[in-house]
C-alpha cells in the first residue's frame, strides 16, 4: 500500500480543542477533500493517490484523520458522526478557498453527505466510494442494535487485521439520529457512486437506493463487476481518478455588483 509523506502534515485545533491531523496541497479549485471510512485514516492508497494527482494538476486538496483516527487527538471510542463531520466543516473553512469536490470512502460517503448538508452553497460535486449511509441501521441486526441502545459496545470480524472492528454505542446513536435513506437528500449538485458489485460489506444496490433518494438530477453510478469493497486495485484508483477528472466544472458565480 503506498502511503502519504508525513513530513508535511499539519494541525488544526479542531471543534473542542481537539488537534486534527490534515494534509493541504494548494493549487486551482474546486479544492478535493478525502473522506476516509470507519477507522481509516489519510495514509490510504486512495487518499494519496487522490493528493498526488491534484498535485500533479496544480489542484487544491485536503487530506485529514478524524478525532480518534490516524494521528489525530482523541479516542476512537468518543468519535461520532456528528463530531467528525464538524471537523470536516472546520477543516473546510480554515483552508479550502471556494466550492469543494467532497470524495468519501464507505462511512465517508455518508459523512460526504452530511458536509455537504450542511454546506450545500460550498460543495461542488460529491463523489462516492462504497459509499454507506445509515449503516448503524442495515447494517446491524435487531439484536445488536438492542445491545447497542443498552450501552454495549459491540465487536465485528476484521476481514483487514487481526483485530475485531468495534461499534461504540454512542456512534451507533448518533448515526440513527442522522439517518438520511428514508427521505429525499435535498442535494442538487453532480454526484458519482462507485461501488463494487463483489462488495462483501456494502451491498452495491445502496448506490442504487442513495441515487433514487438525491433529488439532484446528475447522479451517475458506476459498478465494477469485480470490485470488493475497498476499491483500492491500481484499476479501481485509475478509475475513481477519471471520475474525478470528468465531473463538470462549477457554474460561475456572478460578479457581486458594485
């Protein structure tokens, strides 16, 4: 796995003083902004690949570990969707200078959706990877999801180590409070979903649930056949860096009047 050069990482004192780790190359906008899934960090193939080809093309681009992640301040047990998409925003408006493109990966295309919610005027377009909204719902059994509500924190199989993944309670609430599939996502700018059709985590139809559920009328998917869940082949990067190359550019504000 190719990681990203530490050398040029940053601090932001994020919402509640936490220190959150991110990595900026300046350039031309619309500036990208990586999103990495639950318990990833910007040390990804993805995440580099994405900074080094804004760099080659003198784009703008955020890289960040949320609160508990990565080298970030914090304990992965306090991290909540509500907390990291705060820091996201807080990112966002320290250093990006314009609109945004949002790339989320899995739980980070739910948090693109949330950003991008909150800041609709500043979002460009979103790019989703496997992307996974309301997950602490389909994706955990109705026993779970009692043990959950009664504080437990309940522990999954890591296909990626050696260690088991863990859902903390309180995650589990907050990603019920912010559930967005049952109702339209009022979001109108373009929208691109990859998702692999061998994905043994995120079944590739939520791609197809989310695009009916955005009301923005440019929403494309894009299914590789082959493609598990990471998405993280040098085929499956090449893909997601056309993507990201092929969305349409931002309509031109208008002057402001003298």
């Amino acid at each position: 796995m190719r990681r990203v050069d530490e050398t040029a990482i940053e601090w932001l004192e994020g919402p509640g003083g936490r220190r959150i780790a991110f990595r900026h190359a300046p350039g031309e906008g619309p500036a990208l902004v990586f999103l990495p899934g639950y318990m990833s960090d910007m040390s990804g193939s993805k995440a580099a690949a994405v900074l080094a080809w804004a760099r080659s093309r003198g784009r703008a681009c955020l890289l960040l570990d949320y609160s508990g992640c990565g080298i970030s301040d914090g304990a992965f047990a306090e991290g909540t969707l509500s907390r990291w998409r705060d820091e996201v925003l807080a990112l966002i408006e320290t250093r990006a200078n314009g609109p945004v493109v949002l790339v989320g990966s899995s739980m980070g295309g739910w948090l693109m959706l949330l950003v991008a919610l909150a800041r609709p005027r500043s979002v460009a377009s979103l790019v989703g990877i496997a992307a996974a909204p309301d997950f602490t719902d389909w994706g955990r059994t109705p026993a779970q999801q009692a043990r959950l509500a009664a504080g437990e924190t309940v522990f999954d199989p890591n296909p990626y180590g050696p260690e088991p993944t863990p859902m903390h309670a309180a995650f589990w609430a907050d990603g019920q409070a912010l559930r967005l599939l049952d109702a339209e996502i009022p979001l109108d700018c373009p929208v691109r979903l990859m998702h692999g059709q061998a994905d043994a985590d995120v079944p590739s139809a939520l791609s197809l649930r989310l695009a009916a559920t955005l009301r923005s009328a440019d929403v494309q998917i894009i299914l590789v056949k082959d493609g598990d869940h990471r998405l993280s082949r040098d085929q499956d990067i090449a893909l997601l860096l056309r993507v990201i190359e092929d969305l349409p550019a931002p309509p031109q504000r208008a002057a402001a009047l003298p």
